[in-house]
C-alpha cells in the first residue's frame, strides 16, 4: 500500500505543479482581502476542492476496474489521450476560437 500511495502522491503532484487548478489557487491567494486569513481560506478552499474530486476519481476508477476489463480501458484511454491532443494540437496550430471564462465568472468569445 505504501508504494501504490507513493505513485499516487507523486503523479499527483508533477500533474498539479504549473497546471491551471495551481494557477488559479495563487491567482486567489494573491487577490485575497483577508491577508493571512485569505490565503488560509484559499488553501482550504482548494486542498478541499482536490480531495473531493480525488475521491471520485479513486471511486469511480475502482468501480472501472470491477466491471471494464484492462484491455478495454487501455484501449478507450489511448483513443481519448490521442482524440484530445488532436483536438488541442488543431485549435494551437489554427488558432483557439473557443470560448473562455472571464474573470467575472462570465464566458468571453
């Protein structure tokens, strides 16, 4: 168990450094009003936030690996990494005309 934590940990922690969960907490941390008390409650806001969707990803990957047989899941995973590299490779080469959140909550063109 303490290797299975090991990887957890350390995948984890190379896949969040520099991503935009990361960005967004020191975006929040630096914009805080409360000094101290909003870096804390930004802390909190956020290692909440990633336990939670941690949780689910745990429970839903143990119900996948009941019911889904390995070859099947290696299969579907290739196909979506690839489908979604194609996707971020199209809009990098011609150009992102997706929308985006404002600052403000609202979506800009």
């Amino acid at each position: 168990m303490t290797g299975l934590f090991l990887k957890a940990f350390g995948l984890v922690f190379l896949a969040e450094m520099g991503d935009k969960t990361q960005l967004s907490a020191m975006g929040l941390a630096a914009a805080a009003r409360g000094g101290r008390n909003g870096v804390l409650a930004v802390f909190l806001g956020s290692a909440l936030a990633l336990c939670v969707t941690s949780a689910i990803a745990a429970v839903a990957g143990g119900w996948v690996s009941e019911h889904v047989p390995p070859r099947v899941v290696k299969a579907v995973s290739g196909i979506l990494f690839l489908a979604f590299g194609a996707l971020f490779l199209r809009e990098a080469l011609c150009g992102g005309g997706g929308a985006t959140l404002a600052a403000d909550g609202g979506v800009q063109p």
